[in-house]
C-alpha cells in the first residue's frame, strides 16, 4: 500500500483529471522476483519528492503491485525544503531510499557523489546528453536518474486576455513575446488596461531570464562571479524597473499564490511543464487557461530534476530497482500525462503519446507539440556552480524585499552583495 505523506493532498486529487490524451499501453515492471523484508514481509521503500512529479498512487500502485513491495511517498512543499532535508541528513541517516534533487541544487549536491549508489552502467544513455552529463562525476559515475525538464511556454488566461483588449489564440498570443521588452510593454498594457496584475510573480520573471545567462554567480572554472557580473546586476535592475510592478507577488508557493491560480488575480505566468498539474489541481473549474508556444528571448529550461540514491540506505538494490522504473521513457510519459513534468529521456521524444499529446485543461493545447519545441529552442545551458542555489536564493530574497517595499533597489542590492560576499 501507497503511504502518501503530503503537505497537503489537495493539489494532487486534481491532478489525475489532467487531461492528456490518447490511450497508453504501457505495463508495469515485468515479473521480476518478489522482494522481502527481513522480517519475511515486503520490502518498504521510500521516496521523497517536492511540488509535483506525476508520481501519482495509481502510478506507484503498478510498481508495487508487480513487484510485492510498499512505497512510502514523502512529498516536500517546495524544493528549498527538499535541500535543507537533504542536506541535513546526507551521509547519516534519515533520508529516503530515493531522493529527489533539484537542479538549481543539483551542482552542490554533486560535491558528495561518493555518498551516492551510482546507476547501473546498462541504463546510461537513456537520457538527453547534458541531462547525463550533469549528473556525472570527475571520475566517470553517473548518480543521478533524470526525471523531467523543464522547457519553458507562456501560459495565460484567455479571458482574461480578450476582456483587456488582447488577442486570446493561442498561435495569436505567441507572437507578443519575441523579447523581454515586448514581454513588459504587453504587461504594462494589461494592467493600465485593468488595475491589476499581468504576471504571477516577479521572481519567477528573474528565473526566467537568468535560465538563458551562460554564466551567472560562478564560472566554470569555480571563479565566483556574483557580484561583479553585469549580467546579474542587468537581471536584477530589469526585474525591479520591469516586472515587479506588473507581478501579483514577489515569489511563488505561498498558500494565496496557489490560490490567486483561480481567482483570476493575474493573467500568465512563465510556464514550464510541470507548472501545468500546478495550475490545473489549484484551479480545477477554470476554464481559461492556455498555453502559448512562445517565450520571450528564446529559449528557457526552468527546473527539472534528478532521483539519486544514498549509498548507506537499508535498500539499495531494490531503490535502483525503482528509480530505473520511475524514469524509463514509459514511466515518464505516464507522469507526463498526469502532471505535465516533460520527459528527459531521449527516446520518448518521438514517441506518439508525447508528440501528439493535447491537454483537455488547456483549452486543447497541443503540450507535448509545444514541449517539444520549446525544449529545441534552448540554446544555453547554465553553469550552475556549487554555490548557484545560495546566491540565487538571496538574490531572490533581495527582490522580494523591493516587492514588498522594505528596501529600495538600491539598498537590496547592496545588501545582497554583503551577504553573497560570505557564502
């Protein structure tokens, strides 16, 4: 039985109405022997998780149902709580048989590799070449399973858009946003045109651009660039000037940030995959959400993650076992259908259910089509340092801090170039 220790199960009970699309005849694991316990019983495994990973009970069910275990299923509120967990407990005890780790964290993590069962050398190549690669280490071991990624569209509300005067197509849409500038002048516009907020939150806007930066806090050869890199500052002074008076809120995951997703307080929000079994579980009876193939300057990969397996866990033959299940290309098309999380795995990319896959939600939209395309798009990928979470936390924090007027931009600068200077 599927023990779901959540933050709150609300979210996900709405998730498995996620609409995609066409059957799949996919099976379960296959027939492998029964695992037992010390105790002659089945083996317990545990998984922690943060926001969404379409790692429903019905999905696990078919894990445990063909292979005589039980998953306990820890699910995190966000994955900053994810990291300070993980983090706490690595190389002693406490943690999961299977954790799952973060991107924006995924570097500092690497640092302890050793700590980590590696995948076994058959399932390498399963994924997109720099998803392996980021998570294999200086002497050759890949550690981590890819799950998702995070390639980025605009999702928006259609009524809403039409009622300010804006076009509502979805094909229509995704021609206001060729660049960040066109971004901001649409957004200025809906919110002169309404009195209210255009974006969802102002952070989300600074992730979005600082996704499409090769090199942000730290160089690759470990230089920490932080404070004296233009770029940094040029996102920041942008997001401040820009997005902060057209953002309801200065970050995301708060209880009226879930909540505002139905009550049309804002009109898009910068849209990865897995955002889309967010918006979906919160605002179930909304009927105004779309997506557009688009995103302002390019291309931009937000999140995604990794299952890796701490090397002094009680099981870890059978969390290899189940970490290989959770990120084949099947598995990751079935949490693709019932959370939107977009696929790693090469070979799904040419896959039917993906490539033709609509979400009933959305008013239709053509996700997997447009997953797909946007993930081409990408032509940066970010080094992201061991220090990358720490810096870009606190900048975060910085402009939060203008947001909601404690600071002025200025002053928030300077105080995050005093704190940054100690990490």
């Amino acid at each position: 039985m599927i023990r779901n220790t959540t933050r709150t199960g609300r979210r996900l009970a709405a998730l498995t109405a996620l609409g995609a699309v066409g059957a799949l005849a996919l099976s379960a694991c296959g027939g492998g022997d029964i695992a037992e316990g010390d105790d002659g019983g089945p083996v317990t495994l545990s998984i922690s998780t943060f926001n969404d990973f379409g790692y429903t009970d019905e999905l696990l069910a078919e894990y445990e149902e063909a292979n005589g275990v039980e998953i306990v299923h820890n699910q995190a509120a966000t994955s900053n709580d994810a990291r300070t967990n993980f983090f706490q407990k690595l190389g002693k005890t406490g943690l999961s048989d299977i954790e799952a780790v973060e991107v924006d964290w995924f570097a500092e993590m690497m640092q302890y590799s050793d700590m980590l069962a590696p995948v076994p050398a058959e399932l390498e190549g399963r994924w997109l070449d720099w998803k392996e690669g980021a998570a294999t280490d200086a002497e050759g071991n890949l550690v981590g399973y890819g799950t998702d990624i995070g390639p980025q569209a605009i999702c928006f509300r259609g009524d809403l858009f039409e009622a300010a005067g804006l076009p509502s197509d979805r094909a229509e849409v995704a021609t206001l946003f060729p660049t960040w500038d066109a971004f901001f002048e649409v957004g200025a516009q809906y919110t002169e045109a309404t009195g209210k907020p255009f974006v969802d939150s102002a952070n989300s806007v600074f992730q979005g651009i600082m996704n499409q930066q090769e090199k942000t806090y730290e160089d690759t050869d470990g230089t920490v660039l932080a404070t004296e890199n233009p770029v940094v500052r040029e996102a920041y002074d942008t997001v401040v000037e820009r997005a902060v008076p057209i953002s309801a809120y200065a970050g995301q995951w708060s209880e009226d940030w879930y909540a505002s997703m139905a009550n049309g307080e804002f009109a898009a929000m910068l849209c990865p995959g897995w955002m889309h079994g967010i918006i979906a579980g919160e605002a179930p009876e909304v009927e105004g959400w779309d997506v557009a193939n688009a995103f302002p300057g390019g291309g931009s990969n937000w999140g995604g993650s990794y299952l890796v397996i701490p090397e002094n866990g009680p099981n870890v033959e059978e969390a290899q076992k189940l970490a290989d299940w959770l990120t084949s290309p099947q598995t990751q098309l079935k949490a693709f259908q019932n959370a939107g999380t977009f696929p790693s795995q090469a070979e799904a990319y040419e896959d039917p259910t993906l490539v033709d896959s609509t979400n009933e939600y959305f008013n239709g939209a053509p996700t997997g089509e447009i997953g797909i395309e946007r993930s081409e798009a990408i032509t940066i990928t970010p080094h992201k340092g061991p220090k990358y979470f720490q810096f870009h936390d606190a900048l975060q924090n910085a402009i939060t801090r203008v947001f909601d007027g404690i600071e002025d931009p200025e002053t928030s600068w300077n105080t995050w170039v005093a704190e940054a200077q100690s990490f």
